[in-house]
C-alpha cells in the first residue's frame, strides 16, 4: 500500500511516516518545508510542493497512484490564528479544497459543556483555528454526498512527546507548544516560561489540557486507514479522556529535568477554553485505539530525550545544532574537560559508546546524552555544559 503524507515533514507528519513504515506501508511525503525539516524524513520519497499549487498537486497525482492520504499540513497555532485568522483560513481551509480537489480530479468544539467531550458535543470554537477546522469537516461531508470521497476526520487534542527511538521531535522556527517552551526554558534557551492565566476555575487556576502520545496518534490513522470502508462516522476523537493542568506539566518536567523552571504568570489569552479533554469512548469502541503512550510521565520523557539531544532542533546551523555529531563530538568533550565535569578518558569512554550504538544502525544521539546515560554527567552538568557551547 503507498500513502501520500501531505505536510509529511512536520511534527505530527513525521511521526506518522514512521509508524507507516513500521507497519510495511510505503509513505511519499508532500511538503513545502515551511515548518517542516527534511531531515525528520531522510532516506524517505519526498516531494517538495505547495497545496496552494494546483501544479505540485496535479504532478503529484499523475506521477503515481495513491491508495490513500494523510493530510497534516496545516496551521496550529490558536494564538496566531487570533492575531491573523485570514492566513488559517487560507492554510487550513484553502488548502484543504485545493487537495481535495486534486484527489476528486485524480479544534472545533470551544469551551465544552461536557468534560470528557464526546464527538457529538455542540461544535461552538472559539478561535480561528478551531472555526478552520470545523469548516474543513463540513466542507469534506458536503463533498463525499456528491463525489466518491471516503475520509475520516480525526480530531487530534493537544500532541505532545516524541518517538520513542528519539530521532525526531518536535521543531517550529516559532514555538507555541507548552511542553518544547517548558523545556527549552530548563535547557537555558529561553529565560522564563509564561504561564497565561492563573485564575481559571481549575483546581490550580492554571488551563487543563489533554495530552496525547504523537506516536499514538499517528498509529489512529493507520487504524482509521484499516477500517475506513466500515466505520459509522466519519469524526473521532484522538484524546486520553484525562487532563493535565499546566501547573502540573510544569512541576512533573522540574522533577524528570531536574532543572527549577522559572515561571512569569501573565493575563489570559484570547481563545484558550478553560478546560480541553476529550472522550476517546467512540475512538477505542469502532477505530480500535486507546493512547498507549500518553500517561504524562512518558510523554515527558520522551520530549526530553529529544530536546536535550536537540536543543536547536533538526540542521547543522548555528554549530550548536549539530552538538555531537561528526567535526563537534571532540569540541563537547573539551568543553566538558575545561569546564572540569569530567576527564578525557570520560570523554573516550562516552565516543566509544557512541560508535558502537551507532553500528547497530540506532539514531543518533548527542555525545552528552551518551554521557549522562552512563552517568558520567548529571542533567544539571549537561546544561551547563550546553550553555557554555552555546557561547562559542
């Protein structure tokens, strides 16, 4: 079976290549690398091309024969899409109807009434990003009542952690997301983490938030793939019927980091629900899916090996992306040594470790997280160590 991967190259697009090939399923990935990286898909069939082409699309469809598509490519962000609503519905919508179109030719709920919220909950959004996407599923069920369009809309909550295997992650130019910016902050890469809103009605007075495993929602797709052709409806949530406050995210990454985050409280924000978790009930039931990464310790934990092994994210520019690998190990290592954390033969025993891990074919990892796996560095020296890197 060959899959187009539209917006393949991003975060949650990645992962999902991933898990295709993992279950023998080849992927081609369509991006334009806007957000997304190459290098999250190396050694993958990858199209560099625009929805808002009808060209890239058109070559797409006509260069070879798809027996299904995944479609990632879209804008995320609730609080750009308040401060520029025309660029989601553009991104989302716009481009949703372009694919759509070339395949015929060849957060939508707002402040829920019910808690977890089930999929036939009042579909009342609240920012833009959430109006584009409940747009894109009216637009899809009009469409399939006139034209042989199969789909199943799967409504993702709030993505969160990396694969297991750590070689990739999450990386915006721009980030948003709750768990990179805690982390980035316990890195050193940012000075203080803002937490909007402290007087919610919550337990903490913090937003409550559902956090699901990327690995496990890429898995619903191939699941929702499987069993498209007999399933009731075409809307399932993807969330683990439990919340997190961001109080309570901070204080589980302060314990695994072992690094204190420093917190600014600021004002609310403009379209952020008090309260998001969704029921998984009709997901488990017909798609066959329960999150089976997405208890918050896991979540973190693999966030965490990503981020500290790529604090820059995927690329080589600045040097400090390319921590550890080939031309860099050697200079981490002095780092390390004049620091005085640790000794040559530290270092040696570390660059070992690594080749022989990297003969068995495994991802690579940054020669400091070979050290504090074997525990010749602790989180806190790993830190220190990077921000010293940091400025070379």
């Amino acid at each position: 079976m060959k899959v187009l991967v539209v917006g393949g190259a991003g975060y949650i697009g990645s992962h999902a290549v991933r898990e295709c090939r993992r279950c023998g399923i080849q992927p081609v990935i369509f991006d334009n690398l806007s957000t997304g990286n190459a290098l999250s898909v190396e050694g993958d069939d990858l199209i560099q091309g625009n929805l808002h082409s009808a060209r890239d699309l058109r070559s797409t469809f006509e260069s070879q024969a798809f027996d299904a598509v995944f479609h990632f490519a879209a804008s995320c962000s609730v609080p750009e899409s308040m401060e520029n609503p025309a660029l989601y519905y553009h991104n989302n919508v716009a481009g949703t109807l372009n694919l759509v179109d070339a395949m015929l030719a060849a957060g939508v709920y707002g402040d829920p009434e019910e808690t977890p919220i089930p999929e036939d909950h009042l579909k009342r959004p609240v920012n833009p990003y959430g109006e584009s996407k409940l747009l894109v599923e009216k637009l899809l069920s009009a469409i399939a009542e006139k034209h042989p369009l199969r789909y199943i809309a799967l409504r993702y909550f709030n993505a969160a952690g990396a694969d297991p295997e750590g070689g990739i992650g999450e990386d915006h130019e721009q980030e948003s997301h709750l768990i990179p910016l805690i982390f980035q902050t316990a890195l050193g890469l940012r000075g203080t983490f803002k937490i909007f809103g402290t007087d919610y009605e919550t337990p903490d007075g913090t937003c409550i938030r559902d956090f699901v495993h990327v690995t496990d929602i890429a898995r619903a797709h191939l699941l929702a793939l499987e069993k498209m052709d007999h399933l009731p409806r075409c809307a399932y949530n993807l969330g683990s019927s439990d919340g997190y406050s961001v109080q309570e995210v901070i204080n589980e990454a302060q314990i695994l980091s072992g690094v204190t985050i420093p917190v600014v409280e600021e004002a609310r924000r403009d379209g952020d629900p008090p309260v998001l978790v969704a029921s998984n009930e009709l997901a488990g039931s017909e798609l066959g899916w329960k999150p089976e990464h997405s208890e918050l310790t896991e979540i973190l934990q693999t966030a965490w090996k990503w981020h500290s092994s790529h604090p820059h994210g995927f690329g080589s520019p600045p040097e400090s992306h390319s921590l550890g690998k080939a031309g860099s190990t050697e200079l981490f290592g002095d780092v390390a040594v004049r620091l005085g954390l640790v000794s040559k033969s530290d270092v040696e025993r570390a660059l070992e470790d690594q080749r022989k891990e990297a003969a068995t074919g495994a991802d690579h990892k940054m020669i400091g997280m070979h050290m504090l796996e074997m525990g010749i560095l602790s989180t806190s020296q790993l830190i220190e160590i990077l921000k010293h890197y940091e400025q070379r």
